[in-house]
C-alpha cells in the first residue's frame, strides 16, 4: 500500500528506494527472527522438567558414563594389571567416628582388602545410611580405593543404588553453596553434558532425589578453614538415608573433626602396611619366574626383614607402585636399594624414585605406531622437556593452593587483566588489521585498511570486554546426529521458513543459506544423551568450535546485514559486496574472542611457550602424559597421579615437623 502511494504520488525513483529500505529492513527483521526463535525453541526445550521416567533414564546415561570414565582411569593407573594391590582395610579410631549404633548394626565391623572388592562393597552396604570415610597418610592408596569402590558399585548395581560419581572437591566452597546437592549438581553439567538432554534441571533432580551418590575426594586439598565447613554442610544438607564417599589425609580429618562434627553415621576405615610378604610376592608376580641375581637378593631381603628403608616404602601403594614403575616396567638395577649406606632412610628412597619416574614411563610405555595401544603416547618426548613443562605445571598449582589444572584457569594465572588487555587487544587487532586489509585494499588501499583495521580491533577489544576471557568458562558443541534426527528435521524445515523471509531482500540462494546455517548452529549447541564425558581435550576443542562457529555466524549475520544497509545507502551497486564482505570478516574475527575462554587460553600458551615453560601443543603434551600414567583426568581437569610427584616438582618448602608427617607410612 505505502508503495503504491509513494508510486502514484513522488515518482518510481523515490517508490524504488522506498522499495529497497523496506526489503532491507524486512530482511533484517527476518534474521533476528529466525535468530530468536531458534533460541526460544532451545531455551523452552530445555527449560521443561524432566518426567520420572527422564530422570530414569538419565541415571542410567550416567551410569555408563561413570562407568567408561572410570574403567579407563583404571586401565590408564593399571589398578588390575594383573591385579589390584592387597591393601587392607579396617576401621580407624572411635574419635573420628559417630556412634556405633548411628552407623550399623552393632558392633561396627568393617574389614577388606583392595583385592578383594566385592566383600568391600558388601561391607559398604550394611552401613546404615551408606557413608564412609577413607582416611590415610600421603600415597596410601585413598583415591584408589574410592575408584575401585565405584567401579564395583557399578559392576553389581542392586535395586534402587545411586549412582556412584566420583568428583574432585577442591572447587567446593559452601560459603557459596552450602547445600551439597548445589555444587553437585553443577559438577554433574559440567562434566557429564549429556544430562542436559533430557531438561535443563536434570542433574539438579537427580542430586535433589538421591539418586547420585556422592565420592568426594580429597578433603585434605581444601583450605584448612573450609574443611570442617564441609563436614557441618554434608551433615546439614544430605537427606537421612543420603550416603557419602569421603576420602582424605588422616591428619587432616582429624583436624577438621575437631573443630566441627564427626560425619553422622560415617564409618571411618583406613589401610594398614602390607606385610614383607605381600609386597615381595606383588613384586615377583611381575617378575619373569627366574629374575635376575639383583632381584633375587631384592626379594629376598624383603622376606627377611633387612631390606632396610626399602622394606618401609614398598610397604605403602604409593612406593609400591614407584618401585616397580621405575624398577621393574624400566628395567632398573634395584640392588642399591637395600645398601643402607646410599640409601639410609624412607626419604632418600622416595626421592630417588619420584626423581627417576619421569624418563622411567617415557622408556617403558614409548611411542605408540598404531592406534591400538591406548596407553602409549602418541609422541616421542625428552625427559628434560617432559620435567621443565609439568615442573611449571606444578607450581601454577602451587601458587595458586590447587591440586586441579582447569586449562580456562591458565590465563588467569598467566596475566593481569591490564596485561591481557594488552595482549589481546594487540593480537586481535593485528588480524583485523589483516581483515580490514584485504577487504578494503582494493578500493581504499592496503595501509588505509591495515591502519583501521587496527584501530578498529583494539576498540572493540577494548570496549567488548576483551578481558572477560580471563573468567570465561569452556562452552559445549556437538554436531553428532545419531538420536537426534527429529530435531534436525525440525530446526532444517523452521530455517527454509527463515530464509525464504531473509531471501526477499538479499536474494533466494543466500537467505536459505543463512536460514539453515543459523538454526544447525541452535542444533550444534544443544546436548545430545550419546555425548561422552568432558575431559580436558573435549573440552577444550569444544571450546574452540564453539568460539569459531558463533564468531563467523555472528559476523555474517551482522556483516552483511550492515553492508547491505550501508550499500543501499550509499547508492553503490558494488557496496553490498565490498562493505558487507569487509563488516563480515570484520564483526566476525572482533566477536570471535570476545568471553572467549579459548582465546585466552591460547594467548597464554602462546606466552608460556615462548618463555619455554609449556610446549606449543600443550593439550597434545598434558594427553601424553596422563597416557604415561603421570597425570590423571577428573572431568575436564587434570591432576598429578599422585600429590607427592606434585609436591617433588614444585616443593612447598615445609617446616621439619610437616616433612617429618608426610613421610610417616600410614598405619
């Protein structure tokens, strides 16, 4: 109607640059259209509650994530290869327990031993509420039992379990969230994305309902103020019949009993020495049946009682498992480990042991030549190297108080926000520049390009909040398609519709292009129940898809969108092009770092690379290793196998009295 009036009334030239203004706007309220309703299909989808028959089927998702988790964990620490070690377990002292008649039926008998799991697990289930405490000294085999008590919780499930979900509780404060099922419930998200699929409050329900059960592990790495808050907020926030997996330094819980509560109803176990015997006999299981004079001597004299310090050591799972990772999978003399001369105490051992274990996996576990070996790494490293980059590792970890590497936390612990400001900003404003370059040097010239691109990039990182990276957290994409056809089908027929509406102003071919790219973008960012667990790896390339796909979406929406606008008014009939071309690569490379926690992550490896503390490949290496069994994987975080090879790197410089505890063999 307005332009028949215009038509009639002000000529064809003024109708046809109405006509053009109106196409243009119509087709820019067609994007944001298309845009919001993807996002309103998602956010509905995922804000429905989940039905009970969901929420059984989630757990049993999880369930088998948990399971495939942790069964790789075990392969990668070789926990049965051939067979776990024989650890034994009984119950600690009275003080650090309730009363016995809160925790089973009277009296309170809890033995087993770590080879020997399903009597473990039987033992678990005749506590009344399903609450244990696993306390011991450094390298006493804590988290491994909680591991393996996962594991056979799964392998034997019975009517009504829980799920059993081990997690890492350095991130828990409950000043933040005093309830335990709140920081559950966003661990859960965080590491098993799958969840998610089934409605937004899946895990919340599943932590509300009782039916994760919770294996918290290391009580002892939180701050010594915080750890008997999160005593008092398990007490509080656990229902009655709610069951708890704690493990921690005896010294440690002691401690924090002390100043708060015993666990209710918690029965506390911890491990005793394994006898000369058991240790000799575990050694020569691994041995060939006729081992060589030194190992014949070796074993011997830990039958005997004179191995010396030696016999102390191998006497914990800690050294244990160190004597034969550098000893026998190496291939060392181990002779000089019984002269009490040049080795006189537990200490002096173990040092040589952690000292030795790094070029000991590199040479027993080399560089695998097919994709069949799953523990071998898929490069070839120097020990020197592997040394400097986890010694750095190890004391970001130190400085910041932490026993978890989260790669988005790299950045903070690398630059100052006016640092990172600056960094950015100068790299992001270089590629720009670039952009700006290309794309105006044929009209306007390259310099001129180069110079605003520039300006132009360290504005908007200025502005955007470049720096915001520094407290990004990692974003999820999946493009898997398998169980998800009827939601592509949906999203590909709501684009057509979409981009037949953008096509009346920027022709057919490119508004069904844009259409069906935005809604598969709203496709690759909902969660699908087949996506496997978080490690630092996925996590980190999904990350980088994340930031790519939304950056030159965003940039293409944006871009053509104003260089459209601006070509129409301009009156330019290569404006369109070149202006929308320029805007495009533009928005699209200034959005892409923007809260972007892989961008950070990147400028910081970059940095660290460059000062030789970290390689350039640093996910590549920190996978390698945990492949060499020196680091273990929680999640999307990573963590030293074992504390003590932490502590080596990177000491903490402790007063007699600590090194004195912490080379106490728990008994």
């Amino acid at each position: 109607m307005l332009l028949a009036v215009m038509f009639f009334t002000r000529g064809v030239e003024k109708a046809s640059s109405w006509a053009g203004v109106l196409g243009t706007s119509l087709a820019i309220v067609g994007m944001v259209v298309t845009i919001l309703t993807s996002w309103w299909r998602q956010h509905a989808a995922a804000a429905a509650p989940a039905t009970s028959e969901a929420l059984a089927q989630a757990a049993e998702v999880l369930a088998s994530r948990v399971a495939e988790q942790w069964q790789r964990e075990a392969e990668a620490r070789s926990l049965n290869d051939p067979d776990p070690m024989p650890v034994r377990w009984t119950l600690s002292d009275d003080a650090l327990m309730d009363h016995e008649e809160h925790i089973a039926p009277a009296p309170v008998a809890f033995t087993g031993c770590s080879d020997r799991m399903p009597e473990l697990v039987g033992e678990f289930r005749k506590l009344h509420r399903r609450r244990l405490v696993i306390v011991g000294g450094p390298g006493s085999g804590k988290t491994t039992l909680a591991v393996q008590l996962v594991l056979q919780l799964l392998v034997d499930p019975r009517p009504g379990d829980p799920v059993p979900v081990l997690l890492s509780m350095v991130s828990w404060d409950p000043d933040v969230q005093p309830r335990v099922q709140d920081w559950l419930t966003d661990q859960l998200n965080q590491t098993y994305p799958a969840l998610s699929a089934f409605s937004r409050d899946t895990a919340r329900r599943l932590a509300e309902r009782g039916r994760v059960l919770p294996v918290l592990d290391g009580l002892d790495e939180l701050p010594e103020r915080r750890r008997p808050q999160v005593i008092t907020a398990l007490n509080r926030s656990l229902p009655r019949d709610g069951g708890v997996i704690l493990t921690s330094r005896i010294a440690e819980y002691t401690g924090a009993v002390g100043r708060s509560d015993v666990l209710t109803a918690a029965a506390v176990v911890r491990p005793e020495l394994m006898t000369r015997d058991e240790v000799a006999d575990y050694l020569a299981a691994r041995l060939p049946r006729q081992p060589d004079p030194s190992w014949q001597k070796v074993l011997a004299a830990l039958r005997e009682g004179t191995a010396g310090a030696l016999s102390a050591v191998a006497a914990a799972p800690l050294g244990l498992w160190l004597l034969r990772t550098v000893h026998i999978d190496a291939r060392q003399d181990p002779e000089a480990l019984i002269d009490i001369d040049q080795y006189p105490d537990p200490r002096s051992i173990q040092t040589h042991l952690l000292t030795e274990l790094i070029p000991a996996v590199l040479q027993s576990r080399p560089q695998r030549v097919d994709d069949e070996d799953s523990l071998r790494p898929k490069r070839s490293h120097d020990p020197d190297d592997v040394r400097r980059w986890l010694t750095s590792l190890a004391i970001e970890l130190r400085d910041a108080g932490s026993r978890d590497w989260r790669w988005w936390h790299l950045a903070r612990h690398t630059f100052t926000p006016r640092q990172f400001d600056l960094v950015g900003g100068l790299t992001v404003g270089l590629v720009i520049g670039l952009a700006f370059g290309l794309a105006f040097g044929l009209a306007f010239g390259l310099a001129f390009g180069l110079g605003i691109g520039l300006g132009i990039g360290l504005m908007g990182w200025m502005a955007g909040g470049g720096a915001a990276g520094l407290t990004a957290e990692p974003a999820e994409i999946s493009w898997r398609v398998r169980g998800r056809s009827k939601e592509l089908r949906f999203r590909l027929v709501g684009g057509l519709v979409g981009g037949l509406v953008i096509g009346m102003r920027f022709g057919l071919v490119f508004g069904l292009v844009f259409g069906l790219v935005v809604e598969l973008i709203a496709f690759s960012t909902s969660v699908d129940t087949e996506q496997r667990t978080t490690s630092p790896v996925t996590s980190v390339r999904n990350a980088q898809r994340h930031q790519a796909v939304f950056g030159l979406v965003g940039g293409l929406a944006v871009g053509l969108a104003v260089g459209g606008a601006a070509g129409l008014a301009a009156g330019l009939e290569e404006g369109d092009l070149v202006i929308g071309l320029a805007s495009w690569l533009a928005v699209g490379l200034l959005r892409m770092p923007f809260d972007s926690a892989s961008t950070a992550f990147h400028l910081a490896v970059g940095l660290r690379a460059v000062q030789g503390q970290l390689p350039w490949r640093v996910m590549g290496f920190l996978d390698d290793a945990y492949r060499l069994g020196l680091l273990r994987v929680v999640g999307p975080v990573y963590q030293f196998r074992h504390a003590e090879l932490q502590d080596h790197l990177a000491p903490l410089h402790p007063s007699p009295a600590v090194v004195a505890a912490d080379l106490a063999i728990p008994s």
